[in-house]
C-alpha cells in the first residue's frame, strides 16, 4: 500500500528575535518533531524551510513558514498545492491566546479566532478545513499574570521560565498525539490531546 502523505506546519515568525516566543510555539513543535526523527529542517523553498521522510507510516513533509506570521498561508498553500496533499492530510501548528497557558486542542474547520496565521491559511488554502494543533499561551491578566502587557507584546515575548517547563513537560504528549493523527486519524489524537487541560 502507498504511503499516504501529511503536511504539518508550525506557525511562527523568522529570525532571531522571534526565536523562543509565546507565537513562535509552533516552530518549536514542529523542530521538536524533526529533532526526534534525527532531522533538520534546512531545505529552502516557497517562502518556508521545510524536510520530507518517511516515518509513523507516512511520508511527512514538516514546514515553517518563513513569511512572516500574517501570511504564512501564502507558504503552506503552495507546498500542498504542488504535492497535492489535501486538506484533511494538512496539521498546522500554532498558539492560541484564549486557552490557558499548555493546555492542548486538536480541531478542523472554525474560523480564525483572531489568528493572522489561521486567517491566511484559510484564504490561501481555500477551505477551513485543515486541522489545527493549538498550544494554549493563555493570555496577559489570566491568573493576574502580566497584566499590564499589552497583547501584541506578550505573544511576541519569550516564554516565562514557568511557560517553558511547562512546554518541556507537553512534549512528549504533542508528538505522541501528531504520531496518532498520522498513523490513526483524528479521532484518536483527539483522545490523546484534546484531554490535556
């Protein structure tokens, strides 16, 4: 049987300086996974860095945007337009402000929810049916956190020391539920992620 082919995109913005932030969480995520299959993420092309193997019984190509947060479905378009992946084989990766700081929600359809990324993806894509790995960053005020921080500022900071622990403990359970999505479908991955509260 023919391998089935899966795109997963993390979400987040180039450079040094972005490096390690609350919005960049889906780059981390998506490195992580290569990291673990001894890959790196070092080939250039349509605005995105990106890699292809096969493993977990498919043939992956993981990619990270390299335009910029707000237009990061210009990337991702063009890379399942070309190998013809469809929708419901897309996983993008990316934080989300409105769940509390590691909580986990795997989801297809819905709109942006405020997300630039999201809302270029939906627009360059065509359709809203993609799925959506969110990693909750929570937001300034929640449990009287930074509560003087404005929203731009807090999602373009780096993790508190708290936040990156808490990162380093979801771990395993983000490429164990992204393993099952590959090798199982949906369903099961959302049993795996979507009770991580």
């Amino acid at each position: 049987m023919a391998e089935e082919t899966f795109l997963i995109a993390g979400l987040g913005n180039p450079g040094a300086t972005y490096e390690e932030t609350r919005h960049n969480v889906g780059f981390l995520i998506v490195d992580e996974l290569a990291s673990r299959q001894g890959l790196r993420l070092d080939s250039g092309k349509w605005d995105g860095l990106f890699c292809r193997a096969s493993f977990w019984g498919g043939r992956i190509f993981l990619v990270k945007p390299q335009t910029f947060m707000n237009l990061s479905g210009k990337s991702v378009a063009r890379y399942a337009d070309f190998f013809k992946i469809p929708p419901d084989h897309i996983l993008v990766i990316h934080d989300d402000l409105d769940m509390h700081s590691g909580r986990l929600k795997l989801v297809s359809g819905g709109g942006p929810g405020g997300h630039n990324g999201i809302r270029s993806l939906i627009q360059c894509l065509g359709t809203k049916e993609f799925f959506r790995l969110k990693y909750g960053i929570g937001k300034p005020g929640q449990n009287n956190a930074h509560a003087e921080m404005p929203v731009e500022k807090y999602v373009l900071a780096q993790f508190s020391k708290n936040e990156k622990e808490l990162f380093e403990k979801r771990v395993p359970l983000l490429v164990e539920g992204i393993e099952t999505f590959v090798k199982s479908g949906s369903q099961q991955a959302m049993n795996i992620l979507n009770g991580v509260k």
